[in-house]
C-alpha cells in the first residue's frame, strides 16, 4: 500500500538537519519550528490561524471545544469516516446525529443532511454540521454553505485526508468556520509520528484552542480552565516545515498516478459506470468543482474481500476504509441507530476498496495491480 522509505530518501539530509537543529535548541514542545509551521500551515490554507497540536483527532476535539460546542448540543456527520470523527463529538459532551453519504463521492450527502435537520424535534439543538472530506476529495461545500445561511449552524472541516485539496480554487480548511487536519504517518502531508493542526478564520476561536491545548493556560500555572494536554511537539513540525515544501508536488503525482489507474482499467474494459459495481470496477468519481488529491484511490467492486484475498496471494496491498459504519460500532450503539440505518454506507463498506496509492509509486507497479484484478473479475 505505502513505501515510506522512497519518500524519505528524497527529503532525507533535509529532515535530519530540520531535527538536528531542534536537538540542538533544546526546544523540544512548542519551539520556534511550531509557529513557523503554523505560520505557514496557515498561509497555505489561506486562513488567518494555525493552531498545531498532537493528533487530528485532537484537532476535532479541539474544533468543537474551541467553538463551544458541548452538552445539550448536537453535532451530524456521517457514519462513513474514521472513528474520531464521532469520538470526538462524544469527547466534548455533544451528541452525534447521523445522515447517509453520497454513493459516488462516499461525502456526506447535503440532500440526507437537510432532511435529517428538518425533521428533528425543535429541541435537538444542532450546533454544527461536520462534513468530512474522505479520501482526498472536499465535501460539497455549496450546498453545505447554503445550509449554513437556512439553519444557522456552524460548519466544522474533517480535513484529516485532505490536505491540499480545494472546493472551487479554495483551500480545504478555509472553507468551514473551523477545520481539522491529521498529519498521521501514513498523511499526504506526514509526520514522523502523531500531529495535528486546527485552521480557522477566527480570532476567538483561535485564541480558546490555543489555551486549551496547553491545560487551559495563557500565563504559565495560570489556568483559566480545564484544558488538555494536546501540544504539538517541535520535532514533528520541524519534519512537517520540511514536507509542506514538497506537498504540492507529491499531490500532483498522487493525481497524476490516479489517472494512470483511470486509464488502465478502461483499457483493460474493466470499468462499471456505477455508481454500484455489478462485473467490473467502479472508479473514484471526481467532482469537477474542486481538486481530489487522492490520500485513497478507492474502487468499489463485487466480491470485494474475495478480490482482496486474491491480491493478497500474489503479494498486493489493498486496504479497506471503512468496513464497518460507525452506526455498527459495538461502541456506538448507544446512539440507538441499527443496520439498515443508513443503506448508502453499509453498502459502501461491503463493496470499497483501497488500492496501492503513494507519489512514488511506478507505473510497471500500476499494471501489475491492474492486471491482477483483471485476473480475477474474468
């Protein structure tokens, strides 16, 4: 699925300089690599703050706790992400509400999000929506922007696969009021380890993440309340100043190597035009709004886990995000949802499938997956 090492060995030297100079400091937890990270995080997604901190699921945390969202408040997103995604709702006393997703884009769908609001008792209270732009590609922010104005809710960014991405040449994590991105390993823009950054136009909500990620402190032991420890530490924003140089370049190969899959499954007559597989593969739909950049090239095709199995046997990596909505979550049951809750995504995560997919991935490795699901749908 992933070869680290090719990566590292082009911004090697690089890395160990960046590191070697915050041993040298001394600077281990909120040095001068940390604001210059955000700093420059922030420039890149065209907003006026960056708040760094240990983890994108902190990031989420950190998101709503800035914006105030807690008890008697609710929070709807899809059941079709990462479990932080609603973990972290729970984290700060909200309550989730659930709506399907998109079958093409696996987005939360707008269209199930409007009729989910309009139907909720006048008590349910929904703070915000929290649109998560899964696999690389942006949720479709016109329509949430247009349920923002009718229902006076706050829209908060899961940025956490989306780095770079953009909805109408603007930036993921300008476009909510409050965004959270993941710079976990395996990220298009990656840490050696946890990391994570909140982005947001406001200045208050800005100010309360930044005390809040430091134990609730402005003034050292000086606590104006109960906060967390969720510090971003100065290696990894060292590591992460080095990578942000590339991440334009190494998404532009990830889009470039998404349309060589395109291209090798049509050659081959393999392609479904979905947005349900019944022979042959269903590809990763683009919108043409905005620009995927491909954290996941995601297939949807029959006898999925059969297919995996196979790939297996021949020494290919695939991946499968994800095979259980949160709503089937034995953790989640308390939110009182049950299969055949939302069709959309328990069909989704019997049927997706995530191929090979990294900037330095080669075409001769391209084909050779290809062929190999060649094999087996004949």
């Amino acid at each position: 699925m992933l070869d680290f090492s090719r990566q590292y060995q082009q911004v090697r030297e690089e890395i160990l300089t960046a590191i070697e100079q915050v041993c040298d400091s001394q600077h281990f937890v909120l040095g001068q690599q940390v604001q210059q990270f955000e700093a420059a995080a922030a420039r890149f997604c065209d907003v006026a703050h960056g708040i760094g901190c240990a983890s994108g699921t902190d990031a989420l945390w950190l998101a709503m706790a800035a914006a105030e969202v807690g008890s008697g408040d609710a929070v709807l997103t899809s059941p079709f992400t990462f479990f932080s995604t609603v973990s972290s709702i729970l984290r700060v006393e909200a309550r989730p509400i659930l709506a399907d997703i998109d079958p093409k884009t696996y987005n939360l769908d707008p269209v199930r999000v409007a009729a989910t609001l309009k139907n909720l008792p006048a008590d349910a209270r929904v703070r915000a929506v929290l649109p998560v732009h899964l696999y690389g590609q942006c949720a479709d922010w016109d329509q949430f922007t247009q349920l923002q104005q009718e229902f006076g809710i706050l829209l908060i960014e899961d940025a956490a696969q989306a780095f770079g991405a953009t909805w109408n040449d603007r930036p993921a994590g300008s476009l909510g009021d409050l965004a959270a991105f993941s710079f976990y390993p395996t990220k298009n823009l990656s840490a050696y380890g946890d990391a994570g950054l909140l982005t947001t136009r406001s200045d208050r909500f800005a100010d309360r993440a930044r005390i809040l990620r430091a134990h609730g402190m402005r003034e050292r032991y000086f606590h104006e309340e109960i906060g967390w420890n969720s510090r971003l530490d100065t290696i990894q924003a060292a590591v992460l100043l080095v990578k942000l140089r590339y991440v334009e370049g190494w998404n532009r190969a990830r889009q470039e190597r998404a349309k060589i899959y395109d291209q090798l499954f049509t050659q081959q007559g393999l392609v479904d035009a979905g947005p349900y597989p019944e022979r042959g593969v269903v590809l990763p739909s683009v919108d043409p709004r905005g620009t995927h950049v491909f954290h996941q090239y995601v297939i949807r095709v029959p006898r999925r886990d059969a297919l995996r199995a196979f790939l297996v046997e021949r020494g290919i990596g695939s991946e499968v995000y994800y095979p259980v909505p949160l709503h089937l979550q034995q953790c989640f049951a308390s939110l009182g949802y049950r299969e055949g809750s939302f069709p959309e995504s328990e069909r989704a995560a019997k049927e997706v499938l995530a191929l090979p997919m990294f900037p330095e991935l080669t075409e001769e490795e391209q084909e050779r997956v290809v062929t190999a699901i060649a094999e087996f749908l004949s």
